[in-house]
C-alpha cells in the first residue's frame, strides 16, 4: 500500500508540475488547429505519443509489463470521443486539465472537477449496466492496429516517429514570433522552472518520459496500465461515498499527485490565485464535467487514456477517439466561438 501511494502520487505530482507550468492544455490546443490554425499542442501531443510509444513497446519485449489491447467498442469509442470533446470545450479544459487547473484555485475547474467525477462513478454503477452492456456488442475483434494487420508493432512506431520529427521540424523552421516579456526575477534553476516559458515540444518530451515511467510503476502494483484519469477520478468518489478500499489503486494516487504537483508549480511560480466564476461559466462547467465523465467512460478513456495512452499502443480505440475527441471540440467550438463572432461581424457591418 505504501508503494502504491508514494509512486502514485510521485508519478502524478511529475505530471501535475510539467502540466501546469507547461500549460499543456489540449482543449486549446484541438480549439486551435480549427479556429487559429494553429497545429503546434497537436504537434506537441504526437510527440508525447511517439516517445510514449517508443519506450513502453520496449519495455513489453524486454518482459517488463505487460499489455493486451483487448476488442475494439468502437460504437462507444465514436460517440463517447465526440461527446468527450463536447464536454472539454464547455468545461474549460479536458480530465487531466481541469484537475492541474483545479490545483491552480480555478473554482470553474472545481466544479467540472466534481461533475466529471459524479458522472464517472454513475457510469461505473448498476444504473448503466445495461447502456454498458449494449455498447461492448458493438465490437470488433481486434484493437491493436498491428494485430489488425498482421503486422509486428516496431515498423508503424517507425512510421509513427518519422512523421512526427518532420511535422516537429516543419514548425520548428516556421519564423518565430516575438514576445514581449518581464525582466527575469529569478536566476538559475528557479527561473527555469518557476518563471521562464516552457516550450511545448519539451514540455511533450517530459509528459512521454512520465508516461513511460507510469506504466512498470502501476504494473508493480497490480494495474496493468499507464497514465489515466477517469476511471481513478471515478474512484475516488466512490471510495468517499462507500468506504471500501477497493477503490483505492495507483491510479487514484496518480490523480491526486497531478493536483498536489500543480497546486506545488503554481504557487512556486506565483500562479496560484483562487478565481471564482461568474453564473454563465458554473453552468458550461457542470455541464462540461457531466459531457466529460459521460464520454470518457463509454468511450474507454479521456484525452490521456484514450489520446495519449491508447494512441501510443498502437490501437484502434486510441486513435478513432482521438479523431473523433477533435471534431467534437470543433463542433463545440463553433456553436461557442466562431457562430457568435460572425453574427458580431455581420451585425457591426450592418451597422
């Protein structure tokens, strides 16, 4: 048990501390491929994948955890991503983004925090075992994309890194913009990671590395699997309501660790401030955080479970709710932000 909460909570406080100070924020960065054009968090998350990839896919032929992708739900992986994306836009941030900002004092994360939460557990309960039940018939037989194929997973990681290093280099030559920045009020290391801005790209490389680092950590525990947030997010409710210790895995300790290591990056960088929200935002978030907990669990994981974990196993759940994880952030987007602006333009214009 004291394995379990040390690691735990040091895997998560890492991913807590490198998230926040990072801003690593996939609800802005899917927003922004469609309103901004703007593909660089994407760029940042396929390097994430790709060093995820990489390093786990070693550790499975060196015999060091082990990993079965299972059947494809592929109904629930498509309804479950699109609605996830949904929820994300209207909650501000997606499962691991409104914990770390949760840990910043963003009371709106807060109340996502606690409706994603309750619709997780709901979803893991008796009262949706039917709903449950009818999406595992729409399944397939494979998951893993290499299993599909026939095909060893080594030559599609290739594939995978290569379009990633030249999608990183194409960015990486566009012109770099200038900002206007402070004079620095730290030196050294304490101006490196409490003040200075984080780059994306190296902000993705340590999220890869953590990711590989969580899975021979819950392995060692009984949990067969890396980085999640749903179902420990769902855990730790039960666990309040219910009091059995079942309930309580690396998983929920992981959780927990992404908000002590975002409220510890937060405060150390002079972040942290309590920001209450107004009517209109607590409404988006309780919706935003019923949308999340609703598609993450019938989809089989959020954007880390699904968008970053199941992506770098090479799987078919991972990279279908990825996609469809992105168009519902578009949709969303578009009803919230673009649909509005344009009727503010066509009214001024017609002014």
């Amino acid at each position: 048990m004291l394995q379990m909460i040390l690691t735990g909570l040091l895997c998560g406080g890492l991913l807590g501390f490198v998230m926040q100070r990072g801003r690593f924020c996939l609800t802005g960065g899917f927003r922004d491929m469609y309103i901004a054009k703007n593909n660089r968090m994407f760029y940042a998350l396929l390097i994430a994948i790709a060093i995820q990839s990489v390093g786990v896919f070693a550790l499975i032929q060196a015999g060091v955890v082990r990993y079965d992708a299972g059947a494809f739900p592929w109904l629930g992986t498509v309804v479950g991503g699109y609605v996830f994306g949904l929820g994300i836009v209207l909650a501000g941030g997606c499962a691991t983004g409104t914990w770390y900002r949760a840990g910043e004092g963003l009371i709106g994360s807060w109340i996502a925090l606690v409706t994603y939460m309750l619709m997780s557990a709901i979803m893991r309960s008796p009262h949706a075992a039917g709903l449950n039940a009818m999406l595992k018939e729409y399944s397939t037989a494979h998951n893993s994309i290499p299993e599909t194929f026939s095909l060893p997973a080594w030559p599609l990681i290739a594939v995978l890194v290569v379009v990633t290093l030249w999608l990183v280099r194409r960015e990486l030559m566009k012109p770099k913009r200038k900002v206007a920045s402070l004079p620095p009020r730290r030196t050294g290391l304490a101006h490196l990671l409490f003040e200075k801005r984080w780059h994306p790209f190296v902000t993705a490389i340590l999220i890869g590395l953590i990711a590989i680092l969580a899975w021979p950590l819950s392995e060692a525990t009984g949990r067969l699997f890396g980085l999640g947030i749903t179902s420990p997010s769902a855990n730790i409710l039960q666990f309040l309501v219910v009091g059995d210790s079942k309930y309580l895995n690396w998983g929920v300790f992981l959780v927990l660790g992404i908000f002590l290591g975002s409220y510890i990056a937060a405060k150390a960088s002079r972040e942290f401030r309590v920001r209450a929200a107004d009517a209109a935002t607590t409404l988006r978030s309780v919706a935003g955080g019923l949308l999340m907990g609703f598609g993450a669990s019938i989809a089989g994981g959020c954007s880390i479970g699904n968008g970053l974990v199941m992506t770098a196993m090479l799987t078919w759940q991972g990279w279908i709710g990825l996609a469809f994880m992105i168009l519902g952030v578009w949709t969303a987007s578009w009803f919230l932000f673009v649909r509005p602006q344009r009727k503010a333009t066509l009214r001024a214009a017609a002014a």
